[in-house]
C-alpha cells in the first residue's frame, strides 16, 4: 500500500493523479483543502449547495493550473451523493479521498431544544458522512483503497453551552463513524480519521458565536490564545490523506490550540 497510492511524486507534490473529492468547498476549510490537494498534483470535485462560490472554487484551481469540477450536492440527501458520485465517475474515472466536510453551525438556531433543528443538524452534519462513506467505500474498494476525513469538532468531545444539542451529538456520532470505517474497511486499503478544529473564523451559519463577547470568553480557555484559520486545519487533513500516514486510522485529531487539553 505504501508505496503507491499517495507517495509523494517527483516534485514533492503528494497527490499526482490522485482524486480528493470534498464536500462544503466553495466556502471556508472545505475551499481551502480543496485548493491544497488541488496545489499538491490532486483533481478535485468541488461538491456543495451553493453554485457559485462552488464553481469560484473551480476557477481558482484552474487559474492555478490545477484540475477540479464543481458539482451540486445536498450532502443530506442520498440521491443527490449517487448522482455527485456517478459525475465523479464519469468525470475523473474514480475518487481516491472523501474528504466530509460540509456542515452547520450548532450557534445556527436561537433554541438549544429545538426539535426541527435537531433533525436538520443531524442530517446535514452527520448523516452526510454516512451517505458520503456508503456511496463512496465500493469506488475506494475498486481502486484498491483510499481514504476518508471526516471533519469533526472540539464539540464531539465536549459539552457546550449555547450550542444545540445537535451540533454535539452529530459531531460525536461522525467521531464514532469515523472508528467504525477503519475497523470495518481497513482490510479494504481504506483509512478513516476525524479531524476537530476548535475555535475557528466564523461559520456561514454561525449566530452568537461571532459575537465579539462570546469568542473572548471562549479564548480564555484556549492555550494558544488565538482563534484558527482554515490553513491550521488544511495541513493536518492533507498529512492524514497522505501516505506520510499510511500506518495511521481510527484516529482524532484535534486542531483546537491546545482547548482539549485544560
Ligand atoms: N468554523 C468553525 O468554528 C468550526 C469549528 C469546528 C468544526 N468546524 C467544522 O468544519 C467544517 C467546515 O466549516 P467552515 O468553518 O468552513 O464553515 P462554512 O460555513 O464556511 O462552510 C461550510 C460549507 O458547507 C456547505 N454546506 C452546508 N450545508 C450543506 C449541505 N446540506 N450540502 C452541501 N454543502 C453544504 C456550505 O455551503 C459551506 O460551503 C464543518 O463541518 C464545521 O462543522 C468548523
């Protein structure tokens, strides 16, 4: 395995011919990961509800000389991943890395028992995943293997206030489904890991969490006493694609500053 599925090419660029296809790229983390596998020799599918920025996405890997191809997906819907993932087939012949990142704010809703938010946060964050690993483990099975990142959060780990109980529990629940996929898949050549930034720039979604206030009082407790950006994230998550971690699944990584560990 080691020695051909994502070694580092000839210029140093780690994914040379290699598929990445990643959900929630047109904005945020999700963008930014996509224009790094794009930068290191990856094509790459831009899979997200908004057209636009999604195909902005696009046209900056292309300016850069990189390959990518936007498509549209409710990441909560499974007839829409059978149809993203049927373009990846016909457009690039297969995929060799899920990258599962699209989500929702758990700070999206006023109401921390909201029922409909509940169900909505569940579906967009967690059985996203799901449905990305159930469309995607067969087409990784063909290739021989491949590798799946779910991106999780410090809210998998930790109970929080002012946050729904959504956010929390689909977290967690990608966090488990994360463990599962490498147990049940490693024999497959398919590594799984979740990665938990926390706290970061703002969501789309985000309500009171980028209130001034709310971000100063959650700094404290962050040893490094500053917020992340997408380029804290990025690096990790191509690391954990890469074959530098081929020996490496079933893991977590926290990029939170240090917030897990006080
Ligand atoms: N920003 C943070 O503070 C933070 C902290 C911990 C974890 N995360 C996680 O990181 C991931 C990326 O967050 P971000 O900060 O880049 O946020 P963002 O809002 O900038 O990006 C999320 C992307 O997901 C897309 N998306 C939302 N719902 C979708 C759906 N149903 N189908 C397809 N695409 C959909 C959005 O259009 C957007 O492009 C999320 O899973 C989030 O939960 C973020």
């Amino acid at each position: 395995m080691a020695d051909s599925k994502h070694s580092i090419g000839d210029n140093g660029v780690r994914f040379k011919d290699k598929v990445a296809f990643v959900t929630g790229a047109a904005s945020g983390i999700g963008r930014a990961i996509a224009l790094a596998f794009a930068t290191e020799g990856a094509e790459v599918i831009v899979g997200d509800m908004l057209e636009e920025e999604g195909v902005a996405t696009v046209r900056e890997i292309e300016t850069s000389g990189g390959k990518a191809h936007f498509v549209k997906l409710d990441v909560s819907s499974l007839p829409e991943w059978h149809a993203a993932v049927q373009f990846a087939l016909a457009t690039c012949n297969g995929v060799d890395i899920l990258i599962n990142n699209a989500g929702i704010s758990g700070t999206a809703f006023s109401e921390v028992l909201d029922v409909d938010a509940w169900h909505r946060l569940m579906s967009v964050n967690s059985d996203s995943a799901f449905l990305g690993t159930h469309c995607l483990v067969p087409v990784l099975r063909a290739r021989g293997g491949g590798v799946i990142i779910n991106m999780s959060s410090i809210s998998a780990i930790r109970g929080q206030s002012n946050v729904h109980f959504g956010y929390n529990a689909s977290k967690a629940a990608v966090h488990i489904l994360s463990k599962s996929t490498a147990v049940q898949f490693g024999r497959d050549g398919i590594r799984c890991c979740s990665v938990h930034p926390g706290l970061m720039e703002p969501m789309r979604t985000s309500g009171n969490v980028k209130d001034p206030a709310v971000r100063a009082k959650f700094m404290e407790r962050v040893p490094l006493g500053r917020t992340g950006v997408a380029a804290d994230v990025v690096k990790p998550v191509l690391f954990l694609a890469s074959d530098e971690a081929s020996y490496i699944t079933g893991v977590e990584l926290y990029v939170d500053g240090g917030y897990l560990a006080g």
